[in-house]
C-alpha cells in the first residue's frame, strides 16, 4: 500500500443512519425502497405509498440523501446494497439498511465500491453468522468498526468515477435493451393482436374474434418443441473455474455446473413453482428440472406469445403450481400466413441482435470492473491519467 493511503474505521470516515422519517414531516406519499428490492446496486422496484390513503410500513423510517450508500444488514451475502445518486422525492428505505454518508474529505463513490468489494461482503457475512439469532445479520457497530483503506481524495474520486463510469455503461445498455424489448413487443401486438396492418383485409369471424381472411386458429404445440429441464449432477452456488455453464431456474440463473445440456438458442420457462418468466437464452445451458425448454424455428413469435400466456389458468398444481408440456403446447394461437410470420422474426431478430450485442458488452464491462476493483482498492494499479 502507497505510503500517503492510511487506514480508517468507517465511522471515522462516514455518518451512519443519519435522517429518520416522522410525522412531524408531514408527507403526503413515500417513495418506499425495501432491502428485497435493491441487488449490487440495481433498484427492482421502489413502491409508491400514499399516506392519505395507505399505512407507511413500520420498517420505512430511514431517509436518504445524494450519494447515500445503503448496505443490508441481513444476510450480508445476499448482496442487497447500493448508492443513491440521485434520490426520488420523499425517499425511506428500509430499517433493514444501513444508511452510510460519506463525510467531507471522502468520495462517496470509492466508499460504496469499497464496500461492495467480494471479500468485504465475505468478511461480514461471517460476522453476522456468528449472531445468536434466527438468520445472518449484523449490528450497526460491525459496520462502524469496519476497516477502510483510505488514499487520497484526488485517488478516491478517480477511482470512484471510473468505476462508476462503467457501472453507468451497464446501465445505459440495460436500458436501451429494455426500450428495444419493448418495441418488439409493441410490433408482435401491432400485427398479431391489433392486426393494424392488415386492416386493408377481408376479416373472418373466429371462436377468438375476427381475424383477416387467411389465417387461423391453432395451437402452440405447431411451432414449438418442449421438453423438461433435468436436474444436474454437480451444482455450485458460484462460478468456477470447473463449473461455469449456468444453471437456469424457473426465473434465474440459479447456480454453475461443469457440462450443458443444451448448446443452441432456446427459452426456458418454469415448469414448477414460479411461472411467467420467460427467458431467453442463447448460451450453453443446463436447465433444472423445475423448467420447461422450448425450441422453435419462430424463436421471436413464440417468446411473445409464451410472455402473452395466462399461466394461472393452466397451473395443475394444488400446494404447488404445475405447467404441463402438453398444457403448453395445447395452448390456442392465432396462426398468421408464413410469410407474416417469417417477417416478423427478420423484424425482431434485427432488434434483438442489438440487445445480445449489448448483453455481451455488458459481461465484458462487468468482469473489467470486477477485475479492476480489487486491484484500485489495494493500490496494486492506479487510474491511468488520460
């Protein structure tokens, strides 16, 4: 470590839980962030509560401020923590969180990577696990007491910047994809629910409603091959250097295993317990045995139709929700021309080739950073000067 870099507790370095909430605030709503809802600095969802109407939760009581770094202490492995840049109005997050804010003379930015580093997660995950309670957590002193390398603040903002110039490219990807999801989906509604370019045609009545003059009721089972994920024979929680093809859940990669059990593009759903997500996956993959994988030369048209499916209504499961093969494929579609359908997937390919070119660039920013984190903390590298 650089002579000038010293060592400080995070107390000395930053306010803990700095601003609660009460009624004498007299908001009218909240912008309520639970700790489920936050992962390695990506927000799911933030709830809006209107307290003219609606009862605040007893856990939403801490405020935030710009720059706010908001760590779980439950189940430190779990990952739940993030830096608020840019705060919606009348924010509360969690007592779940602790709220941590970087005092003068440190970058808030190089304090939160600094904490999100894999070992520091590690590190206090074992100390929470030495708690005498039902699950992992830790007390805020654990936090206050955590040893922080410190170097220069000129260092601590290039760090901090660099870093989160590529966590903002991540960003930026994930949202153009969404937007590119999206008009993909307003197409696939376009010409297959709405028929609005078709209007120009003679329409039938269908047992589903009017549709143009040449097409058709059919079923799923016509375009697609499903089969069962299998459950594999070696799982672990991280990727290794043995074990690196993903384990796709009913929702999620949900662990690494050494071989695949499918090479090509399919899309996988879940089979049992949660139904709904689809995903797509064009990557060597083991599929558990808690989903369903479906193959189609239509790959496109049948993603958006599978999303539009109403699972409930063919769950045969009773304690546990139950999608059969043959249920899907018996599932009632209307069957446009070839012709149609081959354009749509020219049309939806188009985008979505934009958005795996963007998933790929995203993995590669993602273990630049990665690398680069440990390295930055340590000194071991400094930020090139441009």
């Amino acid at each position: 470590m650089n002579s000038k870099w010293t060592t400080a507790r995070l107390k000395d370095l930053a306010l803990i839980n700095r601003e609660s909430y009460s009624r004498s605030d007299g908001w009218d709503f909240v912008n309520y962030l639970d700790t489920g809802s936050i992962t390695k600095g990506v927000i799911d969802k933030i709830t809006l509560i209107d307290l003219r109407h609606e009862k605040l939760p007893s856990r939403a009581r801490r405020k935030v401020a710009p720059y706010d770094i908001i760590y779980s202490t439950v189940r430190p492995n779990q990952e739940h923590y993030g830096i608020i840049r840019h705060p919606v109005a009348n924010m509360l997050v969690s007592t779940g969180f602790v709220t941590i804010t970087a005092k003068e003379g440190v970058d808030a930015q190089y304090l939160y990577y600094y904490l999100s580093q894999p070992q520091i997660t590690t590190y206090l995950h074992a100390i929470a696990e030495q708690r005498v309670s039902t699950y992992p957590a830790l007390n805020v002193s654990d936090l206050e007491e955590l040893p922080i390398t410190v170097p220069p603040l000129r260092i601590q903002q290039e760090i901090g910047e660099m870093l989160s110039c590529l966590d903002a490219k991540i960003a930026l990807n994930k949202r153009i994809n969404e937007n590119l999801e999206e008009q993909a989906q307003a197409i696939f509604k376009s010409w297959f629910v709405d028929f609005e370019p078709f209007q120009d045609s003679d329409f039938v009545e269908s047992q589903y409603g009017w549709i143009p003059q040449g097409w058709r009721l059919g079923r799923l089972g016509e375009f697609i091959e499903v089969t069962s994920g299998k459950r594999p024979i070696v799982k672990t929680n991280q990727r290794t250097p043995n074990n690196k093809v993903p384990v796709i859940g009913a929702s999620r990669v949900m662990g690494y295993t050494n071989e695949s059990l499918f090479d090509d593009r399919v899309l996988v759903i879940g089979r049992v317990g949660t139904h709904g997500v689809v995903q797509r996956i064009d990557f060597p993959c083991w599929p558990s045995d808690n989903t369903l994988v479906i193959k189609s030369q239509f790959y496109e048209f049948a993603y958006q139709v599978l999303k539009r499916i109403d699972y409930s209504s063919i769950n045969r499961g009773s304690t546990q929700p139950l999608i059969t093969q043959r249920d899907l494929r018996n599932q009632v579609i209307v069957v446009p021309p070839e012709s149609v359908l081959r354009r749509y997937e020219d049309v939806a390919s188009s985008l979505l080739e934009v958005v795996r070119n963007n998933l790929r660039e995203n993995q590669t920013l993602s273990s630049l950073r990665d690398t680069l984190l440990p390295k930055l903390m340590s000194g071991e590298i400094e930020v090139p000067v441009v």
